[in-house]
C-alpha cells in the first residue's frame, strides 16, 4: 500500500500514465521516445532525426528537460559513451508507455478523421 493508504500500482496500470504527466512536454517526450524506438541516439541526433520525421526542430532546452524527465521516469537510460557526447537507449517501460500514448492517439485522430469526412461540425 502507498502512503495515501491504496494498493501500490503495478508498472503495468502506470504505463498509460507516463507521458499523460509530462504536461507541455508530452509532445517532446512522444517525439524523442519516436525517435530511439528506431535506436540509440544522443541530443543532436535525435534533434535532427526528429526534425526529419516530424518537422518539429525541439529547442535545446526543450529537448535536455524532456530528456532529463524522461530518464527520470526511467523510460530512457543513458548508454555509455568515449566521447564527450551522451546518447540515450528506449527502456521496455519506455517502448510500452510509447506504445499506449500512440494507440490513445490514434484513436483520437481517427475520430477526428470519420467525423471531418462525415461532414460532422462544419457550420
């Protein structure tokens, strides 16, 4: 049981949590953990990559608070580099919380898209 007196949550029931708290930094934090779900990349790659895939150039102080939280959460980890550069890996909770986020988004775009096509809401 946690402090407040209800059972502990299990990784599994915080999963869809994960990026629903990051606020204003959901968007990053969908775009990088896009981006290392192909492979291991550090700051300037994921900008660039993210940049080809998205169209979204993420300033770096956007980027480096996106990461610190999402290496908080423990959905990225820091791999080891020789050089002065510091690339990052997804973890599985980090695959799985990805991979909730974009089925809730898909779902949400695909209303979206039958009610544009239904004519629903045009004045």
């Amino acid at each position: 049981m946690d402090m407040a007196g209800r059972g502990a949550n299990t990784e599994k029931e915080r999963e869809p949590e994960a990026l629903a708290t990051f606020g204003r930094y959901a968007g990053p934090a969908t775009l990088i953990l896009s981006s290392l779900a192909e492979g291991t990349k550090h700051g300037y790659a994921l900008t660039k990559d993210i940049e080809d895939f998205a169209g979204v150039r993420l300033a770096p102080g956007t980027l480096y608070e996106a990461l610190s939280r999402l290496e908080r959460q423990g959905l990225i980890e820091p791999v080891e580099s020789h050089d002065r550069r510091r690339p990052y890996r997804l973890t599985a909770p980090g695959a799985s919380a990805l991979r909730v986020h974009l089925d809730a988004q898909r779902r949400i775009a695909d209303v979206g898209l039958r009610r544009l096509a239904a004519g629903t809401g045009l004045a």
